[in-house]
C-alpha cells in the first residue's frame, strides 16, 4: 500500500513538475523536483527536471529584479552580475 502512494505521489510531483516548466514557473519547477528528490533519491525524472529547472529559475529571478529594480543597474558590480 505504501509503495502505491508512494508512486501516486511522484507521479503527481512529475506531472506537477513538467506543467511548471510548460508554464515557466521555473522556481515552483525546481520545488517540485526537490520534493520527488527527497521521497526518491534516484527518480530519474527529478533529476533531468532539476537540470533543466535550476539555471532558468536562477535566470528568472535575476530578470524580474531587474525589471522590478531598475536602479540597481546603475551599480557597475550589479550591472555586471545580471549579464549573461
């Protein structure tokens, strides 16, 4: 019975995982992933999610402060960090 749920739930956080990504909310991708990670070190698929999820959410973030800040940029050392 533990290993049905067990596997319901993944599934679930998969699914939940992909339609993040579809959506591009990478960082509620990455949560996603992390938890499958944490019920199942080896889940294939949390693993590839999280390669593809991790950068972009990183990336997201910079842009939307960016965005939301636009003073910062006025700061050389901050300038530089949100170039690619």
């Amino acid at each position: 019975m533990a290993a049905a749920a067990t596997a319901q739930r993944l599934a679930s956080l998969k699914n939940s995982g992909l339609a993040d990504e579809r959506g591009e909310r990478w960082q509620a991708a990455v949560d996603a992933y992390e938890q499958a990670q944490k019920i199942d070190p080896n889940v294939l698929f949390a693993a590839e999610g999280l390669a593809r999820s991790r950068d972009r959410a990183r990336l997201d973030k910079q842009f939307r402060t960016a965005i939301e800040q636009p003073e910062r940029l006025a700061d050389a050392k901050v300038a530089a960090a949100t170039e690619l």
